[in-house]
C-alpha cells in the first residue's frame, strides 16, 4: 500500500514552538511523499474543561496556523475531527474490544491526571478515541513525539487483536519520530517537555508570542556553569537550545558546536533568539493572512465531506464484520 500519513492537532490555544518544531514543521515537510492527512482534534480537546467561545477561536487559529506553517490543502486532507461522526463511531467499537488493562498503562494519562482531584472518563479513553483517527484511514504512518508513541503502539495492538478475529480490515500504523526536535523541552526546566498544560510561562514560547518577550524568554533559558555549546544529554540545557537551533537553521549539532566553539552562552543564546524571532515574525504574517473565519468555514466543510468519504468505507466494513445490520 502507498504511503499514508495522518497528524492530529489539539486546538488548546496558542501553539508552542515544541509542537511546531517537533511535528508542525515536518508534517509542512512532508507533503510531497504520500498522501497526508492533518485532522484538528477538538473531539480530544474537550477530555478537560473548555471555554465554548475559547475553543470556537482555537479551532479557527489552529487551522489558520496550520495554513501558516505550509499545510496546502491541495495536496493534504485537512479537516476537524467533530465534523466526522465516524471517528466517535469507530471508537466505541474499538473501546469494546480494549481491556482495561491496556488503557491502565498508559503514562500519559497518569501524567495529566497526576494532582488532580477529578479527571473525565474521556480523559483516561482518549487513546481508544486516538486508535479509530489513524485506522479510519489506513494509515501506515504517524508522525508523533516520544511521549506519544505508546499510543500508536496501542492503535497497532487493538487493529491486530480486530484482524485476528475478524479478518484483516486495518492497516498496522508505525510511529515515526523526528530524531532531532521530536521533543523540546521547557526553556526553565530542561528535563521536562515545553508544554502549554503546565504554569511555566518563561518555559513556552508560544508562535504568536510578542516577538521581544520571546527573545527575552531565550535569553533567560536555564543552561549550566561550563559556558561551552556542545551536545550533551547530561547538560539538558544546552542540548535543548542547541536542537531548537538545529531544526530552524537546518544546520547539525556537530557544525553548531564548531560554529560556537570559544563563544560564551550569551552569543550563542542570542543567535537562537534571532532564529526563533525570524520564524516567529514569518509564521505571525502568514497566520493573520489565513485567519478569515468564512473562508475557512467553507474550506472546512468541503474537507469533512472528503474525510468521510474515506473514513466511511472504513466504517461501513467493520460493523459488516462485527455484525451490524
């Protein structure tokens, strides 16, 4: 089968650079190989508690941003989870085949419920929810983070379990993460993802941040004492601020050491800064030129009917299977 590839987006705000380096950018990268499809997952964005209002205007600046960022919905399938019921029907039936074990061990959940006092069935679900967005569309590739990886995992072993007992009906999806920029971390506390879910406003630079506070936000990022740039996991710091240069100059660690060797963190901080506010300035002029709420309405709803196309043929054969009438 020819390559397929599908990326799923949260609209949960202003998107932070991790996500636009870690995925945006290489999905934008990747749309002359196969067929890509990038679907706004405002279905997972409610597993917590939203503003209505909020989330009407993150789902709009998602799309625009991802517009931004070079997603052509000439080449693409670009649609938002809630207009295609078959992503909530798929997932009801996988959910009857997952043990409750399985959900157990996923770490993500025990992260983002960890301190809380009460969390959303959806929340512990969400990966079942996950599984039915990549099999709808016989994915054979998901682009993801580290932290996302066992996901993908599941979504393997509950198509297999589907197709041992039913016949082969899903495709088995492989996880495919970026060996450089997969997972950036927090600017303040480097051993820790750049994450919006968490308070650490000096730790996220989000894309439509104002551009000075994103340099100071650089500026201030924790390094260590030794005042030599060179990769090291043992010095998280630095790493990380080497990899965000890396993945927006296009340039190698070794060469950025080299280019560095003898500067102090001051000159090298500054260089990133300039790269993160040159990206910044670019991404901010594309997204207000996206940012019209009727032509991407319209946009929108000529993707969903696309998507549903394909997802429900998908759907169609697997209540034949399970013994819908």
């Amino acid at each position: 089968m020819s390559k397929r590839v599908f990326s799923g987006i949260k609209p949960s705000g202003n998107v932070h650079l991790g996500s636009y380096l870690g995925a945006m950018k290489h999905w934008a990268e990747g749309q002359t190989h196969g067929f890509n499809i990038f679907c706004v997952v405002d279905l997972h964005a409610i597993t917590v508690p939203q503003d209505p209002k909020e989330l009407v205007k993150n789902s709009y600046d998602i799309v625009a941003m991802l517009l931004a960022v070079g997603i052509d919905p000439q080449k693409s399938l670009l649609f938002v989870q809630s207009h295609n019921p078959d992503h909530t029907n798929l997932s009801w039936a996988l959910n009857c085949i997952l043990s409750m074990g399985q959900m157990n061990r996923m770490t993500q959940y025990k992260e983002k419920s960890e301190g809380k006092d009460s969390v959303s069935v959806g929340l512990f679900d969400y990966p079942a929810l996950m599984a039915a967005d990549i099999l709808l569309y016989d994915t054979t590739e998901v682009p993801v983070g580290e932290d996302q990886k066992q996901h993908v995992e599941l979504t393997r072993d509950v198509a297999e379990k589907f197709n041992s007992k039913y016949g082969v009906t899903f495709q088995l999806p492989v996880p495919v993460i970026p060996k450089v920029g997969g997972r950036v971390m927090s600017l303040t506390n480097p051993t820790k993802k750049m994450s919006k879910s968490v308070n650490d406003p000096m730790g996220t630079i989000g894309l439509l941040d104002n551009l000075e506070s994103a340099r100071k936000k650089i500026m201030s990022a924790v390094t260590d004492s030794e005042n030599k740039v060179s990769h090291d996991e043992s010095r998280p710091g630095v790493a990380n601020l080497m990899e965000i240069y890396a993945e927006l100059t296009g340039i190698s660690l070794e060469s950025i050491e080299k280019q560095f060797e003898g500067s102090g963190y001051g000159d090298f901080k500054s260089a990133v800064a300039d790269e993160v506010i040159k990206s910044l300035k670019h991404l901010q002029e594309k997204f207000e030129n996206f940012r019209n709420e009727s032509a991407l309405r319209d946009m929108l709803q000529e993707n969903s009917q696309k998507a549903y196309e394909i997802s429900h043929k998908k759907l169609s054969e697997v209540y034949s299977k399970i013994g819908f009438i």
